[in-house]
C-alpha cells in the first residue's frame, strides 16, 4: 500500500481510535498505546485482537495467492500457532492526485495475548512482508477484546 493510501485508511480507523476503541499504527511510522484493558469478567480473557493489511500490488506485478500462501505458512503459522483467520479484500484511496485508487488485498487477524513477545512477532512478520513483496508499509490495527473459549 502507498503512504497516501495508508493516509485515508488512518484517517478513517482514527474515528475509533477518537472514541476509545482502537489504536492504529503503521510500521515506520509512530505507534500508539492501545485502550485500557476491558473488564472481561470471569468467562472471559483479556487479549488483543491486530488486524494487518497486506497489499498485494508490488512495483512489478503483484502477490501471487501461492506466495501468500507460503507467506502465511512460513511467517505467520510459525508466530501465531493458535489460529488465526485470512480474507481477501478491495482497498480503495483517493490520491494526491484526486483521482481513486484500488488494491487488492489480504486482511490477517489474529487474537492474541498483548505481551512483548507477540509484539516482537507482528513486527517481525511485518518486516518480512515489507521486504519479501517490496511494500512501502503494512496497516496495523489493534484493539483490547474478550476471549472466551467453550471448554
């Protein structure tokens, strides 16, 4: 994704954030803390949901779904054993031009504990991606939830 495309994504995340639900950051850019933690009660616990944008054009080309396949195999899987869920998406901006843009994408979320580690594993799946597919950034949302699993 383009700066200027991450630009009207953050703006339009930035109402949630504005009303306490959520934090935005994007690698290379500033990072905000995330919300107090949610009372979860007894049922439930505390965790972190991030959801990442992946841009799939590249300066020559785009992704291919075998490369994000083995991406998700090799990067991810690896970092976020416990599950996770993947779906395919149209990111649409205006530009500095005026004119819109569009990009498919793929949209990662994952449920999971908020500690250093996992933080340490997101940035390193990020910096992968970044690289791998020569992406200028990666949106990363995260929001304090409740998990409850059924016994």
């Amino acid at each position: 994704m383009h700066t200027t495309r991450l630009t009207v994504l953050g703006t339009v995340f930035a109402i949630g954030l504005v009303a306490g639900i959520a934090s935005i950051s994007v690698i290379g850019g500033a990072q905000r803390a995330a919300p107090a933690d949610a009372a979860c009660g007894t049922s439930a616990t505390p965790q972190v949901r991030t959801t990442l944008y992946f841009g799939l054009a590249r300066p020559k080309g785009s992704v291919s779904e075998l490369e994000w396949q083995l991406f998700l195999k090799d990067e991810v899987t690896p970092r976020f054993p416990n599950g996770l869920t993947v779906w395919e998406a149209e990111g649409q901006w205006r530009g500095q031009d005026g004119g819109i843009g569009h990009e498919r994408s793929k949209v990662l979320l994952l449920v999971h504990p908020d500690t250093a580690d996992a933080r340490a594993a997101l940035q390193t799946v990020i910096a992968h991606y970044r690289k791998s597919f020569e992406q200028e950034s990666v949106l990363w949302e995260t929001a304090r939830v409740c998990a409850a699993t059924s016994s």
